[in-house]
C-alpha cells in the first residue's frame, strides 16, 4: 500500500537504506519542496512582505538550530554558544564581501568554515568534560567572542562594531526583497535539511549517537570519542556559521547584537522544544519559537485592546517580560510531559494513522 508497510521487500542495501522507504513518505517529500518553493507566489499578490519575513526568520533559525540539534541532541554535548558561532560566520562573510569584494557565496562558505574552525578550538575540552562543565565552557565561548569582536578594531570595524554590506547578486539579479531572499536562504535551508538526514544515518551519525548513549561503551567497541566529538562540534559549528552568514547578508548588516547569549539560549529552546535527537524537531522548534511570540503579542493585545481598553504603549513593558516566562515554563513543561518535544507528537500522530484501527 502507498500509505503503510505490508512487509519487507527491499533487494538492495540501498533500497534498505533508502531516506524515505514508502511511496507517500517520498510523494510528502517532494510535495513539500515544492509548496516551499511556490510559497512567496500568494504573499507576493498579496504584496505582504511582513509575513514573508517572518518566514525567512524561520528558515534562517532552523538552519541554525539543526547544527545544533547534531551537536546536543545527538551526540549529548550541552553547547550555549551558538550564538559565539553564528557570530564568527557572520563578521566573516561581512569582512570578506566589503573588504576583499567576494561574492556573497564564498562569504556564506567561508563563514562556515571559519565557525567549524572556531567550533573545533572550543570542543577541545569535551574530552575531558562534560554536562555542566562542557556548557560553561561553551559559554566562555559566547563571552570571548564578543569581548574580540568589540575590542578587535579589525574585525569589528569601529566602535559600533558594525559593518555593513550590499545586497547579494545573483547573475545580475539583486536580492533586494524579502521574496527574492526568502529563495537564496531555501537553497541552504534544503541543503541543511537532508544533508543532516544523511548524516546521523551515516557511520559518522551512528558515532554520534553512540558517544549520547554510552560514551564509555562507545570507545571500547572502537569508536574514537576524541574525534567524533569534534567533529560534531565542527558540523554543528558550520551549520551556525552558515546561518550566521545568512542573517548578516539579510540584515545587510554584522553586528555582535544579533548573536548574544539570548540568541544562543533561544536556539537551545528550539531543540528542546521541537525534540532533541529529531531533524524535524529543530525545524519544528524554530517555527513554535518563531510564530508563538507573535501570537502572543497578538492575543495579549487583542485582550488588552477589547476587554480593558488598554493601549498598546501600556503593555509593551509586560510583553518583553511576559514571553521570557512564558518560553521558561514551555521548557519545563515539554521536559516534564514529553521530553522527546514536538517531533515525537508528530510521530504519535503519524503511527496511529498508519496502524489504524489496530492499536498496536
């Protein structure tokens, strides 16, 4: 059947090791790339180009929060710098588009690996740390690149330590609106997407989940825990400087504000409430992350406008602090009644459509 399994008929390793096995696993598959792509076509009639931005937001901070999904989610090292490494990303596409007039391809790529190299240098310790230690480390992370990108003059470029860059070009054809950015971020954000896939069903990835679960047991059947951990960090590093990378060419500008420890908490809320462990699961925490401060901003003035007739102006102070305890007790709950997150509501829902009407 098209929709569930009727036994095993794969004559192949790579039938067997196929990313999606049933036929309407593909068919979602590739309807959904191509709903992605024809996404901006009712926004642009529409000429609303607020809620396109709020979808390259999303797709620039799934990029973001898959790299780090690798690193804590399968592998088990607590990171809370990724924002130190979207950073690097960022002021190094920024250095390399202004200064050395690379395209913006390069800088996206070179931000990558500039970010691994950095990501590589701070995950030297987890071999001998782990757990708390690794996240205060991670965090000495966060605050050393901040202090060098404000102090470093050539880096930061002043006092602001802003620089600013021109809008990417693509034959001749310049991104300057959200819809024409939205399709540059795509390519990448696909390009993430089943790369990731890929990789944790790949030797490297079975590594990884190996270290999370036994580190110990791990490296005595030979797996070597000192490379594999490292090599998680740079994966997950390239990922941020990737989407650090991305952001400053959308923004047009680099600047160490975008990526403070905030940011780097808010993508640790993105893993753990889309699922740790879950490709899916970082791209369905960053839309929860993403949307659900607008609609609280939305409800809370809706209620505070028609019931109480309070203006805007009167709850703005209470927003910025409402959504802070809001997100805190969103982690609590989702560790406490479903620690797996969002991903594995979304496999329940999925298992009881394909096992219907039997309940086993």
């Amino acid at each position: 059947m098209i929709n569930r399994e009727a036994g095993v008929f794969h004559t192949s390793y790579e039938s067997d090791m196929a990313l999606y096995a049933l036929p309407l696993a593909k068919i979602t598959a590739w309807g959904m790339v191509a709903l992605l792509v024809l996404l901006p076509l009712p926004l642009s009639l529409l000429q609303n180009e607020h809620l396109m931005s709020i979808v390259n937001t999303i797709a620039l901070a799934a990029i973001g929060a898959i790299g780090l999904n690798i690193l804590v989610g399968y592998t088990g090292q607590i990171s809370i710098g990724q924002g130190a490494f979207m950073m690097v990303g960022g002021y190094t596409a920024a250095i390399l588009s202004t200064r050395y007039g690379m395209p913006f391809w390069v800088g996206i790529l070179a931000g990558g690996a500039m970010s691994a190299l950095v990501g590589v240098l701070f995950g030297i310790p987890s071999l001998r740390i782990k757990g708390l230690y690794l996240a205060i480390a991670t965090l000495a992370a966060q605050l050393i690149m901040e202090w060098t990108i404000n102090h470093v003059t050539w880096i930061s470029g002043g006092a602001q330590s802003s620089i600013y860059v021109q809008n990417p070009t693509v034959f001749g054809w310049e991104l300057d609106n959200e819809f024409r950015r939205y399709y540059l971020i795509l390519v990448f954000f696909l390009l993430a997407y089943f790369a990731a896939q890929n990789l944790v069903r790949s030797r490297v990835g079975r590594a990884f989940i190996a270290i999370r679960d036994r580190d110990i047991a791990a490296e005595i059947i030979g797996v070597n825990i000192f490379k594999y951990k490292l090599l998680a960090f740079a994966v997950s590093s390239f990922y941020a400087g990737v989407a650090g990378a991305l952001w400053t060419y959308y923004l047009r500008i680099a600047n160490y504000e975008n990526f403070t420890l905030v940011v780097s908490i808010e993508y640790l809320a993105m893993i753990i409430i889309g699922g740790l462990g879950s490709v899916l699961g970082a791209v369905l925490g960053a839309i929860f992350i993403k949307l659900f401060p607008i609609a609280l901003d939305l409800t809370v003035i809706g209620i505070s406008e028609g019931i109480f007739g309070v203006r805007y102006g009167a709850v703005a102070d209470f927003l910025a602090n409402f959504q802070l305890f809001v997100f805190g007790a969103l982690i609590i709950v989702f560790l406490i009644a479903e620690p797996e997150g969002l991903a594995r509501m979304w496999e329940n829902v999925k298992r009881y459509f394909r096992l219907w009407p039997f309940s086993y």
